[in-house]
C-alpha cells in the first residue's frame, strides 16, 4: 500500500468510525476503541480484517498496551519539564511545519475524493460481474479453551457436558476466563466468527463438524495444546445482496476512480511545475 492510500484509507476509516467507546483511561485521559481500531488498521496496512480470528483479541490487547505506555510517558514528560524544554521546542516546531503539510496534503487529497461520483448503474454493474466476490462461505462463532494437557482438558470437559443451553454457556464462560491460555481467555474463550479454513486443520475440521449450542466431548489437539471448543452460531453459505454491499463496493470504485483522478493531476502539476 503506498503512502497515499494508506492516508486515504485513515481518513475513511475515520470517517465511519461511529462510536469513540473509550476503553480505558490513564491519568483522566480516556483511550478509546477508535483509537486501537485506527492503530491496528495502519499497523496491517488495512488488513486487520484478514488476521487470524484466534490473533485478532492478542493484537487488540497488545495495541492497547502500547497506547497505555505511550500515555504514561507523555504525562511523565510533561509532569518532569520535558515538554518546556530547549530541545523540545525546537524539535516541535519542525514538526509542527512537517504536520501543517501533511494536514494540508489530506485535505487536499479528501477534497478531491469527495468531488468523485459513482452512479448507480456502475454499482449495480460491478455487482452483477463481480458476483462470486460477494459469496461468503460457511461461517460458525465458536468459543475455546486451550489448556496444555489432555488430562486437564478432560477434566474441564466432565464439568461441562452434563450442562445445556444457557446454563452450559455461562459455564464454559467461567471456565474459560479461569483455565484457558489462549489470548481469548478473558473474552471468554470467544473467537468471534470464522470461516473455513481459518483455523488449523484438527480445529476446523471439528468445529464445522458440531452442532449449535453443543462442546467438544474429546480434547482437540493441535500445535498450540488441546482445546475444548463451544460452538455458540452457524451461518450457511450464502451471497449477500446487493444493498448490503451497496457501500463497500461505492467506496472501492472511488478509491479506484481517486487513483486515476490523482495520477491525471500528479502529470499536470508535474508539466507546470519547475523541477531541477
């Protein structure tokens, strides 16, 4: 991803954050969810979405601790004089000259994505061509515990299978945020939806296998220790319509439409601009 398309793709993602949840905060200074997503976005150059599900809880988790430690810092500088001194000052001030122009470059890029239009008939065309694209596949929401042995494993599972509907639920639950040493442990054990394939073969074989509302009555073994697994939903195969990703597909032949718009004005500055 070059520089202008990941400035571009902050400045959207920006834009359809609704919510700020603040999830912590450090000295009175709130850090919130919008905060971690915009980290994470630009960390994966966009592709947060494609990470691993059983990953995605350990980076958000880690995100946010670099976003504590930043915050500790700065309130230290700024309580230790760091922030009045000589050198700070004169590396704020070209910083600040750097800024100015980077701000100024966003504006002037967000202006220009704005004025592009996209017209029903080529949402409604890319569609219809591009059908196979908006095919999504098998998907279940599943909970783990991951232990390191077989023993324990089966311990845990002796404690669940005599439990059904909410009551197992909640069970698995606690015992997940107990006994589990994967980093969803204090979400639950919860990994979120999934499709096939995702997951490590042994897990995904077995999870997809399962029906809602039921667990693992053997351990799973894979690479990372043995799982007890809760299948929570199950969503088919299925093609989303055309409303549903009306959005999504406007946004991508504007960005698509930007890079030609931009790569047109790039050659007229460039004509009329002196270059030594």
């Amino acid at each position: 991803m070059n520089r202008v398309t990941m400035l571009l793709s902050a400045l959207l993602l920006a834009g359809t954050m609704a919510s700020a949840k603040t999830l912590v905060t450090v000295n009175g200074k709130p850090i919130t969810q919008q905060e971690v997503d915009q980290e994470l976005m630009q960390a994966t150059q966009g592709r947060f979405n494609q990470v691993p599900a059983d990953r995605q809880a350990l980076f958000r988790k880690q995100v946010l601790k670099q976003l504590i430690g930043k915050e500790l810092i700065y309130d230290n500088a700024k309580k230790t004089g760091i922030t009045k001194s000589v050198e700070y000052q004169k590396e704020y001030k070209k910083l600040e000259t750097r800024m100015k122009k980077e701000l100024a470059i966003q504006v002037w890029q967000k202006k220009l994505l704005d004025s592009i239009k996209v017209s029903n008939k080529e949402l409604k065309d890319y569609y219809k061509k591009n059908i196979d694209e908006f095919k999504e596949r098998e998907s279940v929401h599943a909970r783990h515990i991951l232990v390191k042995t077989e023993a324990k494993a089966k311990k845990i599972i002796a404690e669940l299978k005599s439990l059904h509907g909410d009551k197992l639920k909640e069970k698995f639950i606690e015992l997940a945020k107990k006994d589990s040493t994967g980093p969803s442990a204090s979400h639950g054990g919860d990994l979120g939806y999934f499709a096939k394939g995702q997951m490590v073969p042994a897990f995904n074989d077995k999870v997809f296998s399962m029906k809602k509302g039921t667990i693992t009555l053997e351990p799973v073994k894979t690479q990372f220790g043995y799982h007890v697994i809760y299948l929570e939903d199950k969503k088919p195969s299925m093609t989303r319509k055309f409303d549903e990703v009306k959005g999504f597909i406007e946004q991508r032949l504007k960005m698509e439409k930007f890079k030609e718009a931009m790569k047109k004005k790039m050659q007229e500055l460039q004509k009329q601009a002196t270059i030594k």
